[in-house]
C-alpha cells in the first residue's frame, strides 16, 4: 500500500474529524439530527472544508453525502 502524503493524511483527518464529531453528538443525544438530514450535515462541513482550503476532506465529505442519499 503506497504511503500516503502529509497533505492527504490531513485532508482525511479533516473529513473524518468532522464526521466523528457527528457520531459524538448523536452518541451523546440520540436523534439530535435526524437520519434524512445527514447528507445535508455533510454537505454544509464540505463547504467549511472548501472556505479553509480543505480542498480533498471537501471531495470525501461530498462523496459521503451522497453515499448516505444512495442508502435511503
């Protein structure tokens, strides 16, 4: 397996931070954001991710998005 660049590691790390802050806040409070609403949660912290130049954890937020809308 090729090792990753530095500047992708953080770009994963990005996406990732923002969708175990997700996790955390439904393990915490269960239903707090609703199933259907999650593509659309992923979609507003890809935009984040664009504005702070996260410009690859933006691509993977997206392309979780739509896989959460492929599942329903």
């Amino acid at each position: 397996m090729p090792e990753l660049r530095t500047e992708d590691a953080e770009q994963i790390e990005a996406a990732a931070r923002v969708v175990l802050g997700l996790l955390r806040l439904q393990a915490l409070k269960p239903g707090t954001i609703p199933a259907e609403e999650l593509p659309d949660m992923l979609l507003v912290a890809a935009e984040e991710r664009h504005r702070q130049g996260d410009f690859g954890a933006e691509r993977m937020l997206c392309d979780w998005a739509d896989m959460l809308r492929d599942w329903e």
